[in-house]
C-alpha cells in the first residue's frame, strides 16, 4: 500500500469509524439536532460552527488538488451556512461526510511523488504535511464536537 493511500484511509476513518481513537465523525454527529447544533455555550464554538469549519479546509483543498487553484481564506473559516430547518441540517451533516469521503478519494488517486513537494506556496509546506494537518485538525475539533456536545445534554 502507498502512502497516499494510507493517508485517504486515515482521513476516511476519521469521518466514518475504525480509527485509532474510536470515534469519528460520522457517529458524533449523525444524533446531534439543530438546536443543539446552534447552540453557544461559554465562549465555545457552536457544533455547526465546528463542523464547518473542519470541512471548510477538508473541501478547498480537495478542490485545490482538482484545479491546481487554492480559493479558501481563513477569514471565512468560521462562517457556516444559515441553516433553519432540521431537514437541512441532516442534509448538511450527510454532504459533510460525503465531502470528506469524496476527499479521501481525491487522495487515494494521488503519486507518492508529490508528497514532498511544496504545496502552493513554501509558507503552507509540503503537500504531506497539509494533508497530515487536516486529519490532526478534524481529530482536534471532533473532540471539541465531543465535548460541547455532553456539556449541552449534561447541563
């Protein structure tokens, strides 16, 4: 197995189980509703707030690697889509984990080759690292999803 591919299955366990930790995306967020999703607590990020945020990256660099064009700020990282109706908001959560399925593929397809190599600009480092950070940062906010999620229903 290639080390692309060990990388796309990594990221695809971290949305859909068998990961080291035991937890993943997919059944931390598949019961979480609406309202619980919206809500602050303290000076916490909100679930829905998390959950985009970790896919913001996850899907502009799955469209970088498609166009060879890197269309993401981080200014707007943080700013999820309006979302009223819990229908959406089971929508939302289903395109999420497609996203990050869809990205794992994207990877799979890449050339060992590249990975050492720089990826857009030498300030963001080699296409291994970017690749390696966005697992580590949705393991990061999974756990944030974690636990604001049993601070709002332990309240």
């Amino acid at each position: 197995m290639n080390t692309t591919s060990l990388i796309a299955n990594q990221l695809k366990e971290l949305y859909i189980g068998r990961n080291w930790s035991w937890s993943c995306i997919k059944d931390q967020i598949e019961d979480i509703t609406l309202d619980e999703a919206k809500q602050v607590l303290y000076d916490l990020n909100s679930i829905q707030v998390l959950l985009f945020h970790l896919n913001y990256y996850v899907k502009g660099v799955h469209e970088y690697l498609d166009t060879g064009e890197l269309k993401i700020s981080d200014k707007y990282a943080f700013d999820p889509p309006v979302i009223d109706r819990e229908q959406d908001w089971k929508g939302y959560k289903e395109s999420v984990i497609a996203d990050g399925l869809a990205f794992a593929d994207r990877i799979s397809k890449l050339n060992d080759s590249l990975l050492p190599a720089i990826m857009v600009d030498e300030k963001y480092g080699t296409y291994f690292r970017n690749l390696q950070g966005i697992i580590e940062h949705g393991h990061y906010h999974l756990g944030q999803i974690v636990i604001v999620k049993k601070i709002l229903r332990h309240k």
